[in-house]
C-alpha cells in the first residue's frame, strides 16, 4: 500500500504524443484516445497503462484490433502484451462524468465539464503512463451539443473547428510544449467571458481570457488585473516570458483545491476568481491576486520544469508559493505580507509538524499523494526556499534560477537538480542544508547571552526534534538575521549568522550589554527560546516590523500563559499595548500589532491541551484590554470607520482593517453599546468585509441582533453561492450555545449542498475548527465530525480526508478529550471501504 522513493524507476516506455477526440454527452463521455510510444528499456515486453474506472471498449495495437487474449485489464491497469519498440496503440474507453463526485479527471461543476488531473487524475479519463516524467504532445478534439457547450477549451493553441448535422460541433486543440499527463484540461460549457491582451516583453501578443457562469463575468475584474500584474513581474523579476499565443482561466464551483496550472488553461476554484466590492472581502481580493499569481508562476516553476515524480511536489510547489508571496509583498505591504505569511506558517504548518503526520518537505513514502498537498509541501517548502534567497542574496539568487531554467527547461526533475543550480551558481556548499528536505518537524533554537568586559557573547543551540519514528535528526543548516541595539532603541548592527552547529558561540564587541533583536523578517522557519529576550523593549524600539510583532505576540503569549496558572495580568505588558494602540504606525501593520495570538498559537506553546482553559484565560486579557483602553479603541473605530466608502486602494483597506481590529476587541465588553455599532455598520457599510466582521461579531455578542442580520443577510444572498459561504462559516464558528446543533440542521438548507467542496469546507470544515464545540467535553462534536467523514469519503476522498486533519493535535489533548476522540477516531477506522486518503491520516494519528 506504502509507496516509497527509493523504489522509483525510470518510465519503460514514452509517450511521444497522444491525439484525443473527447465526443461529450450528457449522460457519458466516449473517448478516442492514439498513442505514439517508443520503448526506452529494451528488456520490456508488455505495456502497463494506469487506468481507474474506466469502460474499455476497443484496443488497436499499430491498427490492429486485440483480442481479450493480447491484453489485461486489472482493477488500476490495462497491460497490452508483447509489444514492439516503436508502435501506435488506440484505445476507446467510455467514462461518466455527471456521475463523478471525487472531481478527480473528468467531471461536470454544474453544467461545465472540466478537469483536474493532478496528480493522477488522468488515469481516470483514458489509460495512460500517468506519470510526470512521461511528457507528450497533445492534440484534442472536443465534440458536444453546439447549444449546450459553446466553449470547447483544452491547452494549447485552437487549430480548427466544425459543424455536424446533429446540432453537434467540433474544436480542435494543439499544445506544441510536451507535457506530462497531469497538467492536461479540457473545458465544455456555456460560459461568459471576459478579454483582455497581455504584450510580452520581446513583443508576443498574449489573448487574456477569463471565462466563468453566465452574468458573473463582470466579478473577472480583479482576477484579470491580477493576472497583468504577475506576467509583468515574472518578466521584471525573473526574466519569464509567456511562451503560448492564449492563457485562459476558468471558474468553477465545485473543485477540490484552490486552482490547477494546467498549461495554458488554468481551471480555478470560483472562490479564487470572483469578486466585486458587493459580494467579496478585502482578504477575498488578496487571495485572489495571490492563486492567479501563483498559477500563472506555476508557468515556468512547474510546467517548463516539471518534477521527476511525486516525491519532488515541493520543487515547484515551495517555489512557486515563495514566488507568489514575493509577488504579494511588492504588489502591497511588504512588511504585512511577511507577517500574514508566518501567521498562515504557524497556524497551519506548524501544527502539522507536530503531529504524527509530520513530514519532511521532500517525503520519503505515501500512501496517498493527494494527501501531501500540505503546508509542510507549500509553505515550509517556500520558507526553504526563501532561505536559499537570504543566504545567496537576490542577485546570486536570480544567478542560480538562471541557471535552474536554462538547463532543465522542457525536463521533469528532482529537487536535487534544483539545489544543484542554487550551489554552483550560488557559490555556496549546500550538503547540510539538505536536510531541510528529508528531515521533519520543527527545529528550535536556544538562545543564552551574557555580556563580559566589552563582549557579548551569544551562544545558540539547536534543538532538533526526533522524527516521526523517533529517529534521532541531525543540526540544521541556515540564516539567522540578527540586530544588536542600544538602551536607546539605536541600532549597533544587523548581520546574517549561519547557523549550523549543534552549538555555537558569536561574540561582539560592545560598549554595555546590548538588546538582542533575533529572527529578523523570520529568516529560518524555526521556533526561539529565549529566557532573556526583553518584549516590551523591542515592541517599541525594534525597527524590524517582524520582531515588533514577534515581540508583540510572545508578550501576549506570556501574559495569557500566567493567566493559565491563574496568576494576574501583568501590567507592563498593558501599558506596552496602550503605547502601540498610540503610535504612529502604517495602519494595516497596525492592526496585526494589535492582534491578540490565536487560540491555535496558545496550544502549540502547551504540553497538554485542554480549551476550556485556554479560552478563558484569552477572554480574561481581551476584557481586559478592551475596558482599559476602551476609549482609544473607540476612537480608533471612528477615525477609520468610511461606511459609505468601497474603495479597495490600500490605505481604505488598511482603515477597514484597523478599525475592525478595534471594533472586534471591544466586543469583548458584550456591551449594548458595542453591539449597537457591529448593527450600524451591518446596516450601513457598503462592503462585505465590514458586513461580515458586524455580522460575526453580532452572532457572538447579540442573540437578537444576530437574528435579524443573519436573516437579512441570508434573504439578500442565497442565490450567491461564494456569500452563502460566508454564512455558514459564521454559523459554524460561532461561541454562542446550539452551535453544533446549528450546523447539522444547516446541512438542509437550501443553499447548502455537500457535493460541492466549498460548502462543506465552510460549513463542516470550519466548525471542525471552532475550538470551543468540536473540543466540546461530551465528544458530540467529535462525533459529528467522525459521521461527516464516513459520510463524505464515499463521496470525496480528498474532501473527507481533508476534514481528517481536524484530529491531528489528538496526542496532545487533556485525558479527558483524548479518550472521547479516540473512540470516534477508532469508529472511523473501522468503517469497511475507507478511502486510502483518510486511512492514512487517521492511522497516522493513532499511530497504527
Ligand atoms: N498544483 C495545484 C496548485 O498548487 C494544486 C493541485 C492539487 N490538486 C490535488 N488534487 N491535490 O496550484
Ligand atoms: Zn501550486
């Protein structure tokens, strides 16, 4: 069941091309598929294709039609037998995509049929070497109900088109840039669109296209600009260029992830695309330049250069999350950017490393591969990456990407060719640093200073973690940005210190004993114990907007820590919240400085979970906060508050951001008077982002109120599905009693559907992450969550196993909690015909 790296080997045979003729109908699908193949290892006799649930109907081998006798179909393959070193096969196979709920290979999203095919969903439409490493050029023809499916799309250029007397018509596709089976997509439907061009920088005129459900192509705005914005970065950043006369995207609702780079067709989460001032939040717009960033970036980091195998998903995973995050950063707030990129880091990645289903960037083994679509893949991957940018510098950098590109363009490779580049070029050894590959968990790094006769003196140890398995892993390799500053704030020095050594000892001169500012823009994904480390000094002085808020946070963090101990609320740490709720600060900086840690950020510090305690002990502060410094929080909210404005420029949404951070931690009070303004601004604000944070905090703070809003809000958008999420999310994260019982009736709302993955991510996803009644004492919540993935599983593996990841902080639960959750945990696992998706993740909590 267990597949694992070391027993990779080199494809038997290569696709050089494969024609397609897709002939669409509604109740299936006939497709023609003809292979050219040539035999690479001459001891080969038979040809074994992947094929998943698929009809065969007939097989030519060089035009001759076989018999059953000269082929095997398994459960997951189809074997042709004896084949010879350079010949042709044809398969005609028939699927049912109205039938496919696992939206994997070809399915229909409403009335749209497309596809996703990473990583092997190709195996589910026609039987293929569905491999990266196996790259063809492809050439489609889609045929459909002219009427029903106007838009006939696949990759590449469209090379011609025809009519058939039945109402029926034809378009033919061709993609000159070979590629593996997984960036293949195909889309048939009736779909609005929008236009735009894109003149490269060597000349080369680009057709822009978003195409989306009739009457939304005017919220294909934002996602357009957005795709300018990243083609012309590409090019100034890394020298990229387009290389295909036409990019499309498509919008659909039901997709398991956020988008797919398919070559020259980009078929994209609806979530990720849609949005106007009406119906989206600022975030909504953020993300969506980011995932167009991303998948367009995807281009070059991906598709030009591909990865070997599976194995290697961080080579252009890591990279390219690294590439759209810098894409953020220059677009807006550099220093936000970073923040919210190690927030998103901790909140998500960290809790998983430590987890039993920790795992190394690069993992050695899998059961399922959809399941190391991971933060650990994505976004340590990029912090990895990122760190090569800091200890190489941006000009070796670009030196070394180069270098990357111009020796495996058109190749599918290993991680190691990618370090390869970045050591020759870089000019640096990268032997240890490899281990941030193969290795997992995440590494800490003690900090002792002591200051004698004019040197401070600094000594670092590594702490590195066990693996999974509990074998012992080796001192990391990496940059550690460092500041030294005087008693006046001043800054004596910055400096990169390479860490590398299990211990080591840095000295510097000074004339009295300086401020340590340590993990400066957080140059190594690492955590820091540093028992001398002065918060309240650096929460004020420090330059480095990270450390700020890092000071900010673990201030925060020690005050709530003491509260869990039932000792009282430190003072100091008050008066160092009151000095930045003063200062003259960049607003949107602001607001995160503001911010109180995450319920999450508190666990990962405790060696036992227990919620109760730690919600108590963060309302405690919160209350706190907002009665002492009520005043100047209500001034904040009303200096920022712009209800009758919706612009999107960054200084409108940084007042919104503020002004909401204000309005939230005040409703802390659960006072009339906070209530009262959440429902003005419910009822008078223009956009989403400020009806959403009124709704939310209504639904906490205000039976009533909350009963009226959600109504409104409910009658205005039920025909929206993107707000219709926000709803239930709201729902489902609520503080107010009932809740899980709300989110099961939920489930028969009209709106609601839970073949569609964005509907059960807010709804059951979400609640799955409300700490106080999924964590309830009385294992309902857990219950609930268990039944919901017995249920989904038999319709969506990905999606059910994705729920799965809510029980990963199982080992460090309280007793209590631990044992109801084990209980439901073992009930899961004992359902006959459990998807290998969520066996694997829930063998690995309970460490089967
Ligand atoms: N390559 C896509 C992206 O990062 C993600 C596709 C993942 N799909 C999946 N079924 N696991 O943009
Ligand atoms: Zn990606």
């Amino acid at each position: 069941e267990t597949i694992y790296l070391k027993d990779y080997k080199a494809p038997q045979f290569i696709i050089k091309t494969c024609d397609l003729v897709f002939e669409l109908f509604e109740e299936h699908t006939q497709v023609t598929n003809l292979m050219q193949i040539t035999k690479e290892d001459k001891n080969a006799k038979d040809l074994t294709l992947n094929a998943v649930d698929l009809e065969l109907l007939e097989i030519y081998l060089d035009d001759e039609k076989l018999d059953e006798s000269r082929y095997v179909m398994e459960k997951e393959s189809l074997k042709i037998l004896d084949v010879g070193d350079i010949f042709k096969v044809i398969i005609i196979n028939k699927i049912y995509p109205h039938l496919n709920s696992e939206l994997e290979g070809l399915y229909k999203s409403g009335n749209i049929f497309c596809t996703q095919n990473e990583p092997e969903g190709f195996r589910r439409i026609t039987p293929y070497i569905d491999r990266p490493d196996v790259m063809a050029i492809f050439k489609v023809t889609l045929v459909a109900d002219k009427e029903r499916y106007p838009v006939l799309l696949s990759n590449g250029n469209r090379e011609s088109n025809f009519k058939l007397d039945d109402g029926r018509h034809g378009i033919t596709w061709f993609d000159p840039h070979p590629k593996p089976s997984y960036l293949f997509a195909i889309v048939a439907g009736d779909l609005g669109v929008i236009e735009d061009k894109f003149i490269t920088k060597s000349n080369k005129y680009v057709r822009l296209y978003i195409y989306t459900d009739r009457g939304n192509e005017s919220k294909c705005k934002h996602a357009m600009k957005s795709l300018k914005d990243a083609m012309k970065w590409d090019e100034d950043v890394y020298g990229r260029e387009y290389d295909l006369s036409i990019y499309s995207i498509v919008a659909v609702d039901s997709f398991n992830m956020g988008a797919m780079e398919n070559k020259g067709l980009n078929i994209f989460n609806s979530a990720y695309v849609l949005a106007d001032e009406e119906s989206a939040t600022d975030a909504n717009f953020m993300a969506i330049e980011s995932v167009i960033a991303h998948e367009y970036f995807h281009n070059w980091t991906g598709n030009r250069i591909t990865c070997r195998d599976w194995f290697q998903l961080t080579l252009k995973e890591g990279l390219t999350v690294f590439r759209d995050q810098c894409f953020s950063a220059d677009m807006n707030s550099k220093e936000v950017g970073r923040i919210e990129d190690v927030k998103a880091l901790r909140e998500r990645q960290f809790v998983e490393d430590a987890s039993p289903t920790a795992h190394p960037i690069q993992p050695d083994s899998y059961m399922a591969i959809n399941n190391f679509y991971t933060a650990t893949v994505y976004e340590k991957g990029a912090e990895v990456i990122r760190m090569l940018h800091t200890l190489l510098g941006e000009k070796k950098y670009r030196k070394a990407m180069d270098l990357y590109f111009d020796t495996f363009d058109g190749q599918a490779v290993r991680t190691d060719d990618f370090l390869w580049a970045m050591s020759k070029a870089g000019g640096v050894d990268l032997e240890q640093f490899k281990r941030w590959y193969h290795q997992s968990r995440t590494p800490k790094l003690k900090i002792d200073e002591r200051f004698e006769s004019g040197k401070f003196i600094v000594t670092l140890t590594q702490i590195v973690p066990d693996a999974v398995d509990g074998s012992a892993q080796k001192p990391y390799y990496y940059p550690l940005k460092i500041a030294l500053l005087e008693s006046s704030g001043k800054e004596i020095l910055e400096k990169v210190l390479i860490v590398s050594k299990e211990s080591q000892e840095f000295v510097f001169e000074a004339k009295s004993k300086p401020i340590l500012s340590i993990n400066r823009d957080f140059s190594a994904p690492i955590i820091i114990e540093h028992k001398e480390s002065n918060y309240a000094f650096l929460m004020k002085h420090d330059k480095n907007s990270f450390v700020k808020y890092e000071s900010a946070q673990s201030f925060a963090l020690e005050t709530i820590e003491a509260l869990m101990r039932g000792e009282g609320i430190d003072e100091e740490y008050v008066k160092a919240y009151e000095h930045i709720l003063e200062e003259e600060l960049e607003m949107s900086y602001k607001a995160l400085l503001l911010e109180l840690p995450s319920v999450s950020a508190i666990m990962q510090r405790a060696k036992v979970i227990d919620f109760e305690i730690i919600y108590e002990a963060k309302e405690k502060l919160q209350k706190h906060l907002a009665s002492t410094c009520k005043e100047k929080l209500l001034e904040l909210y009303r200096q920022n508050h712009k209800p009758q404005s919706k612009k999107l420029d960054a200084k409108s949404i940084a007042e919104r951001s503020l002004k909401n951070r204000a309005l939230k931690l005040l409703s802390s009070l659960e006072s009339d008077e906070i209530a009262t303004l959440a429902n003005e601004q419910y009822n008078m604000s223009l956009t989403m982002t400020d009806r959403v944070v009124a709704l939310d905090i209504l639904e906490n703070i205000s039976a009533e109120l909350s009963a009226t809003g959600l109504d409104d809000f409910y009658k205005r958008y039920k025909n929206d599905t993107l707000v219709m999420q926000k709803f239930f999310s709201i729902l489902a994260a609520s503080n107010r009693e009932g809740t899980l019982d709300r989110v099961i009736a939920l489930q028969n709302d009209d709106a609601y559907n839970e073949l569609i993955p964005n509907f059960v991510r807010s709804l059951i996803g979400v609640f799955a992450r409300n700490y106080k009644y999924f964590h309830a004492k009385d294992g309902l919540g857990y219950k609930f969550i268990a039944d919901k993935i017995i249920d989904i599983d038999k319709i969506n593996p990905q999606i059910a196993s994705g729920l799965a990841g809510a029980f990963k902080i199982y080992e460090k639960l309280n007793e209590q909690n631990k044992s109801v959750m084990k209980i439901e945990l073992q009930r899961v696992l004992n359902e006959h015909s459990l998807s290998k998706n969520v066996y694997e993740i829930i063998s690995k909590i309970l460490k089967i």
